[in-house]
C-alpha cells in the first residue's frame, strides 16, 4: 500500500479554473489553515457534508464532533480546513488496532471539500494533515473506503499515491423481521 506524501503522482495536465486559481495559491501560500475542529466549525462542516450527501444529519454530526472532535485523544482526528476565516473543507479518521486482522493503521472515514474552492490543493493539505496525526501516533499505514461509482473520490485518492489494498468489503441484507438481541 503506497504511503501518502511519497508517491504522489504527477498532477493531471489541466489548468484549474481561473476563480480556483487564486486557491491554489492560498493553499501553498499559508492562508489556509488546517486545524482540530471546533464546536461551532460544525454548522458550516454539516452545510458542506449536506451538499455532497444531499441530507443534513445534524444529530449525526453532534455525535461524530463527541466522538472524533472534543478530546484530545491522539488515535483520533477531526481538521477542518480554514480559508479567509471560513471553514471550507474537513477531514476525519482514526487509528485503528488489529481490527480486520491488520496491524495498527490510520482510517480517513471522511474527506469534504466545499464546492468552488476545489482543485486548489485544500483536499491534499488536508490528507496530509491526517497523515502527519497518524504517523505522530505511531503508524505507518493510511486506509479508506469509497464507494465503487464515486470516481471523483477516486481520482483525489490515487492523486495521492493511494492503491488497492488487501481488504475487501463483504455485505448482506439482514432481514428485519429476524431475531434482535
Ligand atoms: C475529493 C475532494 C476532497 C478533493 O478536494 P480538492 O481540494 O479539490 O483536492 P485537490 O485540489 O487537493 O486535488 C488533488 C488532486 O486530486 C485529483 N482531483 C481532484 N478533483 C478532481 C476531479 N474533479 N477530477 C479529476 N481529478 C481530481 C487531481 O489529481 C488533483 O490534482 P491536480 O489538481 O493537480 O490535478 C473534493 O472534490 C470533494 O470534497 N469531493 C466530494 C467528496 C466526497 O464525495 N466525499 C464523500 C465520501 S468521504
């Protein structure tokens, strides 16, 4: 499995569209700022996550905050992604132990960037971001899962040096009606 920052491939030979341009040079150019999550990041990370998912789930949101956001645990991570003092993208993982069989490895669950700052480099710094967490809590391994049809994802991924890996997902409809514990 190829690590983030050290494989990653040429960029697609495509100028960014010329309002994104300035973006990508607030990227490098250190205004953007990428940072741990705070209470009230959550109204604009929910407004990015519900033009992606279509669906605003602000009880889910409070949960994932309680959850990845609030402490200071070192196997957790929840950044958000600050440009001009607006939040505009987020990211969030974790690492996970000897789950599936597997050493130690850092899980992103979550990558959003708002819609008309993308193609500006704020996804990457982002991933790098999580990855920086990751390695200072010790592992050397960074995993995700995506959807088969989401080819934008997909792309961003292997932008990064991300390949196949070993797992694979299984999944089975459990019938409602079955016995419940
Ligand atoms: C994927 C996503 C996070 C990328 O954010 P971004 O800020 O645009 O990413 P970057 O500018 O750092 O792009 C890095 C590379 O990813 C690839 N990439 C990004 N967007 C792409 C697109 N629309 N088409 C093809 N490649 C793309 C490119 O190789 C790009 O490098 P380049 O600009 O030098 O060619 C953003 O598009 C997004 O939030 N999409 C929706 C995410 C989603 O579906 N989330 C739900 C599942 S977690």
């Amino acid at each position: 499995m190829a690590q983030v920052t050290s494989r990653r491939r040429p960029p697609i030979a495509r100028p960014p569209p010329p309002g994104e341009r300035q973006v990508r040079g607030a990227a490098s150019a250190g205004a953007l700022v990428i940072r741990p999550v705070r209470r009230r990041d959550l109204d604009p990370v929910i407004a990015i996550d519900a033009v992606v998912t279509g669906l605003e789930k602000r009880a889910y949101w409070l949960s994932v905050y309680r959850r990845y956001g609030a402490g200071s645990q070192p196997e957790r991570a929840f950044l958000v992604a600050e440009l001009a003092g607006r939040v505009v993208g987020f990211v969030i993982g974790e690492v996970r132990d000897w789950e599936f069989g597997s050493p130690p490895c850092g899980w992103v669950f979550a990558i959003d960037v708002q819609q008309g700052v993308r193609l500006g480099g704020i996804g990457t710094r982002l991933l790098e971001a999580i990855a920086a967490c990751f390695r200072a809590a010790g592992v050397t391994k960074l995993r995700t899962m995506l959807t088969r049809d989401n080819t934008l994802i997909l792309s961003f991924f292997r932008s990064q040096g991300m390949m196949a890996g070993p797992l694979i997902s299984l999944e089975m409809d459990l019938d409602p009606t079955g016995p419940a514990a």
